[in-house]
C-alpha cells in the first residue's frame, strides 16, 4: 500500500513527487514513455524561470533526478483504469496493479491529428507529430510543419536549422504563436508560408511525397512536394482510462475544485489534463505543488 501513486511523469506528476516524497510519503509515479512527456520532446524552452534557455530533454532529465532524490520510485506501465475502493484507489496498468491512499491524475495531451486522406496511411512514413523526435530522418531535404501556435513555430525553427527549407501550412493569415516566435520564424530565409489554407490531402505511395492544400479564400489547390509532414494542430487530453469514474467532461478535460481533487475524492489533478486556460511548463508544476501539498495535509 502507497501513500501516493503519480499517473504521469511530465511537469506536473515530478513536481508532485519531489514534495511528496521530501514530506515522507510512499510515493511512486507510473509513466508510459520518457520521464519529462511533452517537454521531453521540446527542442528549447525560453520561459521555464531559472533557465534563460534550456533543451526539453535536459529540464525533463533534471526534473526526473531530483524528483528520485527523496525515495519516489519510477514505474513503466499504461495505466488501463482507476478503481475507486473508497479510502484507497486500485489503478491498474498493463503490467501489475497498484493501491494507494491518494492518486494524482497527470497524464497530459498527445497530438490532435488533421484527419485528412492519407495521414493515417502515411504516419511514421513521413508524416510525424515530433520534429525532435524525427527531424533527423529529413537532413537536407523539404519539409513542412502544419499549425500556426507556439509549438507549430518553435518545431519549425528547429528543423530550419537541419532540413533545407521549411514550408508552414496555416488556416490563418495571422499566426497564434507569441509574438518573439513569429519575428523569429519570418526572419528565417529557408522558412516558407502557405497562409489562410487547409491541408487537403497528404500524398505518397509508400512514403510522403508532397502535401496538397486549398486556400480558404480563392479555392485555389497547391500541391508542395516535400519528404516530411509535422502536424501541431492541438491537443487532446490522455483521459480515455478515466471515463468510467465520471470525472471527465465533454471535451475530455478533467474539472476540478481549488484544491485540485476531482469529484471522487481522493484523487487529483494537475497539469494540461485538467480544464485551464493556460498550459505552460510554469502552470503544470505550480498544479503539482499544490496537489501534493493537500494530499500531504491530508494524510499527515
């Protein structure tokens, strides 16, 4: 029996179990990929205080090792469900099952997809929704990165510096990302723009060839040809294992009180799975600091 089980290993759940943890309670957190989530896979991070400029890999290896400093255990595993017993909480993941007093749900977002012909067919054989992770397979050649917010942009810049242009697909004329990001993006020579357009389809026997667009205005199509496709068109929160709880809303967010707890008492939530406005490296750990600081009032 845990004190504490941390669904997630982002921002929010290694915060969480560095205070947990420092305060003396049995923590364990479960993750299904790489400590860090989404920051992992984030090529520079520039408002993370402290960091005037840090790599997502380095703040998600940081925050990893000093959240095992005080005894928090690391576990692989998908989480499949949760079991409200009352006092405790069974969550079960595709390795073993775990009891705990208290569970903190920060399972994050995963990448929205388009839904346009041929992105299913073509995903992993050019069509990715990781330039970090993938950006390498395209050195030297034509790609393009479809979005128009702060991570449509921030990807784009970094694959400038590896491939040999960079063309941006957005629905808009004006972009969503913060205004430093765009001067930055629109001062890149090998960074192109293919404005108030939506993907029509994605093109290719075997391997991306070239993505298809129509502009919203003149219906004009235009095919570009290009070896790699990155897709930053929103996110949708990891909830599907919490359905069943009836903690989950239409949209797939989770709501919660001021203490963070949900609607089943006892178990709580932090970071860009709950319904907030801003998600931010900064908002998902301020949420695990204040998970973790009424799970401990509670329990001691």
């Amino acid at each position: 029996m845990l004190d504490l089980i941390i669904i997630g290993a982002g921002p929010a759940g290694l915060t969480a179990a560095i205070y947990a943890s420092r305060a003396g309670l049995s923590t364990a957190i479960i993750e299904r990929g790489a400590p860090g989530g989404k920051m992992f896979v984030t090529h520079e991070i520039e408002n993370y205080p402290g960091f005037e400029n840090i790599t997502g890999r380095e703040l998600s290896q940081t925050m990893h090792k000093h959240a095992l400093k005080f005894g928090a255990q690391y576990e692989y595993g998908d989480v499949k469900e949760i079991v409200d017993l009352g006092e405790t909480k069974k969550v079960i993941t595709n390795m073993k099952e775990y009891e705990a007093k208290r569970v903190i749900i920060a399972t994050g977002t995963e990448n929205k997809k388009l839904g346009a012909p041929g992105e299913e067919e073509l995903q992993g054989a050019g069509i990715s929704y990781c330039a970090v992770c993938d950006g390498n397979f395209f050195r030297d050649r034509d790609v393009a990165v479809v979005g128009g917010g702060n991570s449509a942009l921030e990807e784009a810049l970094y694959l400038a510096d590896i491939c040999k242009s960079v063309t941006i697909i957005h629905r808009r004329q004006e972009f969503r990302a913060e205004e430093y990001i765009v001067n930055k993006v629109k001062s890149r020579e090998n960074i192109n723009f293919i404005l108030d357009s939506n993907v029509k389809s994605f093109n290719g026997e075997g391997k991306l060839e070239s993505v298809t667009t129509v502009n919203k205005n003149t219906k004009e199509e235009t095919t570009t040809e290009v070896a790699g496709a990155f897709v930053y068109v929103g996110l949708i929160p990891i909830t599907s294992p919490f359905t069943d709880l009836g903690i989950v809303d239409e949209r797939g967010n989770i709501k919660v009180d001021e203490r963070l707890e949900s609607n089943v008492k006892g178990i709580f939530v932090a970071g860009d799975v709950r319904e907030k406005d801003l998600r931010q490296i900064a908002t998902a750990t301020n949420d695990g600091a204040i998970c973790a600081q009424n799970i401990i009032n509670d329990l001691k």
